[in-house]
C-alpha cells in the first residue's frame, strides 16, 4: 500500500517566528535551544533539529474534528521553520529513529478505528497493514512516551 507522510505547514507558525521569549510566553508558547539530538523534532520540516537551534514549543490542535477525538497536545516547530514535501512512501527519521511510536488510524468520520504502539523501525510495514483497511481515512503519528503529535499519514 503506498503513503505519504506529511508535516504541518509552516505558514500555520509565522507568526511565532521571530518572536522574543516575551512574546511567546504572551501567546502560550516558549522557545527552547535544542541541546541534544535527536529530542526536538519539528512537525514541519520533519526532523529532529540539531543542537543549536532554536525551537518554539507550543499546544497544537493536531485533530480539530468534531468527535470525540478532537485532541491538541504540544509539539516542537523550528523558529523559521521551511515545509518539506515527500516522496509517497519515505519514512522520515522523525519517524524512524522513535523508540516507540503510537500509530493512530482513524476513518472518514474521524473516529479511531485502530492504533498501534511499535518501534519506529517497523513504521512502514505497519502503515501498509493499517492502510490495508480500506475504511482507514488517514493515520496520526505519535510519540508513545509523551503522546505528542508528529506527523500525518494519507494513502495515496
């Protein structure tokens, strides 16, 4: 089964970018400078930052539906951050390197109609088994551990 994992768009975080800690604080939000890697994966360029980089943390409404799954949660986003584009069945090391992640398949309706916990090496076999259901719409990514959102996950 193909997929294309898709990051968040960046124009959805410009007004962030720039901004003093004053500022973010104002808003909600906070920045970090990354001091490990990996640690601070960006959900628009989808990567983990290097050391060094600047980094806004903030809550992100990552499944704005009306179900009772609506669900919204921290996540990293890279002060300037530039949107990638991926080819159909690349998974990025965002994904890949997790220890544990938690694979959420949800359906037209956006209602969760499986989910899985693996380790990131097994993502993509686990994306095609999940999207061999042909009632499965999309799929969220998740870290386990802290449940934060990475990325989304579309048949194509």
């Amino acid at each position: 089964m193909s997929f294309i994992v898709s990051g968040l768009e960046a124009g959805e975080f410009a007004h962030l970018f720039g901004k003093s800690d004053e500022e973010l604080r104002a808003v909600g939000a906070c920045a970090y400078v990354a001091d490990g890697h990996p640690g601070f994966p960006c959900r628009v360029a989808l990567k983990d930052v290097e050391p060094g980089t600047r980094v806004i943390l903030l809550n992100y409404a990552h499944l704005n539906v009306p179900t009772p799954y609506n669900s919204r949660h921290a996540i990293f986003v890279t002060d300037g951050a530039q949107a990638v584009r991926l080819e159909p069945d690349h998974v990025p090391e965002i994904l890949s390197i997790r220890e544990a992640l938690s694979l959420r398949a949800f359906d037209r309706a956006h209602m969760m109609i499986d989910a899985r916990v693996i380790p990131g090496a097994k993502t993509a076999e686990t994306l095609d088994e999940l999207l061999s259901d042909v009632s499965v719409s999309y799929i969220h990514a998740h870290t386990a551990g802290r449940g934060c959102f990475l990325a989304r996950v579309d048949r194509v």
